[in-house]
C-alpha cells in the first residue's frame, strides 16, 4: 500500500501537471469503486469542473474541484494515478516508456482533461475508491474516518508524539506506529526502517521506552520519510508515480524484505520477521533492544 511518501508524490505531480485543467469527461469500467454516486451521477457532477488542488492527509489524496465538490482517493494496495499527455500532431500519448510497464496497464478510470491531458488511475486488484464529496463536509468525513495527526505536519511534535505514546503505554511500539487513528502516513516498509534505524525493538510496549529511545523513534521517523519524499517513495511492488516511473527509496533500504539477510549494520546478526497487527515487521535480532 502506498504511504506518506508515495502519496506526497503523487500529490506534487498532480499540482505541477493537472492544477488549474477543467474535466472535459470520465470513464469507468469499474463504477464498484465510485462511492456516494453512480457511474451516470459522477460523470454528470465531474464534467465541467476545473481541479483547484490536490491535498494529502496521512495515505489519503483529496482532488478539490470547482463548484464545491471533492475526490476523497484512497489508493489501497496496488492503485496509482498517471498522467498522460497526447502529442496533437500524432495523435499518440507522450512519455510511453514507463506507461508500457505492465504495472501501469490496469486502467479503471480516466479524467479527459483539457489541453489533451487525461488522469488515469491504475488498479490491479480493484481495492482502491473515489469518493464523491460535498467540499464543505470533507472535515466531517475525514474526522468520521478517525485520521490521526499527520507524521508530516508542522503539529506533529515530539512533545505530540509522547503525548501519545503515553496515551497508548500498553501498545507495542510496532503496532502503535501502523494506527493510522494516532499517526496517519506511516505504513509498514516505513515501520521497519524506522525502528532499525531507532534501534528498538518492535514489540516493545511504549510504556518501556526510554526518553532517548523515544526521541530517536521520532526523530528517525521525520528523517525516513523526508528522505524517501526526495527519492520519490519506493517502489517495493505495485506503487509508480504520475510518470509511470518507480521511486528509489527501495534502494535505500536496511530491514524490509531484508528476512534471513546478515544485518547491514555489520553487527553479526540477522534481519528476521514476525506479523505484527496482521503485517510483517523486519529487524535485527542484534541491533535492537
């Protein structure tokens, strides 16, 4: 599923490519995935709309539209959304190389834009939902989802994260960073790297960590994600950005999918993996305590 950085990416392109075009029409093939409209409804209510800006919170894309309305977007585990541009002389769609891939070949829905642009969303299982918004009720329906604070918003403090590892003394560490109701952004390639790097544990209860261990948990995590923003989120199965294109924080890094692996730390240990909260977590039998 695509996290914090995934999503910031997406969320910069579609500002720098599609702010400000008009939806000349949309198609589906799979109007299971439309929420609080019909197919014929949606179509109606997207025609004419000029797309003002795209917003992120936590995993989730906001598409703001003109004339009061919203997209709420959740990608699940193998959506993305692509932009394309068609070259008018002939006739044929820019930027193939990536498009091609056949990660990118799992068409459901596309936005006709004007100046022969079209936002085209790519889900291979079909998990993903576009959800139809009256734009003034979006604080509703996001505080009905129960959103936690943004892991990378200007409220998202360590005095703010220690408020609720205090709140949740009795949850491990492991699970409390994937609740998407404390923290929304951080999923589980992240929860791995960020407790590698933390050197904790993972089934830690928060109750035991030390005031340095907690500071290094936050303080790795605002790192990680930052830096897998610059690199343009990674790219460990189904996720592509608007380009069709992978990120590179995969190769960067130290624990996930890393199982049976001698630690990169050099420590002498083994990257090992357990399920935690249905999920796997990767660490070091060595290097965390």
């Amino acid at each position: 599923m695509p996290e914090l950085p995934e999503v910031e990416t997406i969320i910069t392109d579609l500002n720098q490519k599609i702010k400000g075009l008009v939806i000349m029409k949309f198609w589906s093939d799979f109007p299971s995935a439309i929420k609080n409209a019909s197919l014929l409804r949606f179509k109606r209510e997207m025609k004419g709309r000029k797309i003002l800006v795209a917003e992120r919170i936590g995993k989730n894309i906001l598409l703001h539209l003109s004339s009061g309305k919203s997209l709420h977007i959740h990608l699940r585990m193998t959506g993305h959304l692509l932009v394309k541009e068609q070259d008018t002389k002939s006739k044929k769609k820019l930027n193939q190389d990536y498009f091609k891939d056949k990660v990118n070949q799992y068409i459901h829905h596309i936005w006709h834009l004007e100046k022969n642009k079209t936002l085209e969303f790519s889900d291979l299982r079909k998990f993903a939902t576009i959800t139809l918004l009256d734009t003034e009720k979006v604080p509703e329906y996001l505080a009905n989802k129960k959103i936690g604070i943004d892991a990378m918003s200007k409220g998202f403090t360590l005095t703010k994260f220690n408020e609720l590892l205090y709140s949740k003394s009795k949850m491990p560490i492991g699970i409390f960073l994937l609740d998407q109701s404390l923290i929304s952004g951080i999923g589980n390639i992240y929860r791995s790297e960020i407790l590698f790097a933390a050197g904790v544990l993972p089934e830690r209860k928060n109750e035991s960590l030390k005031k340095d261990e907690r500071k290094r948990i936050f303080s790795h995590t605002l790192r990680i994600l930052k830096l897998a923003i610059k690199l343009r989120g990674t790219s460990d199965s189904d996720y592509r950005d608007s380009s069709g294109a992978p990120g590179h924080f995969q190769e960067m890094l130290k624990v996930y999918r890393r199982d049976k692996l001698p630690c990169p730390a050099k420590c002498g240990g083994l990257v090992l993996r357990k399920k935690m909260a249905q999920r796997s977590v990767f660490y070091c039998e060595k290097c965390q305590e």
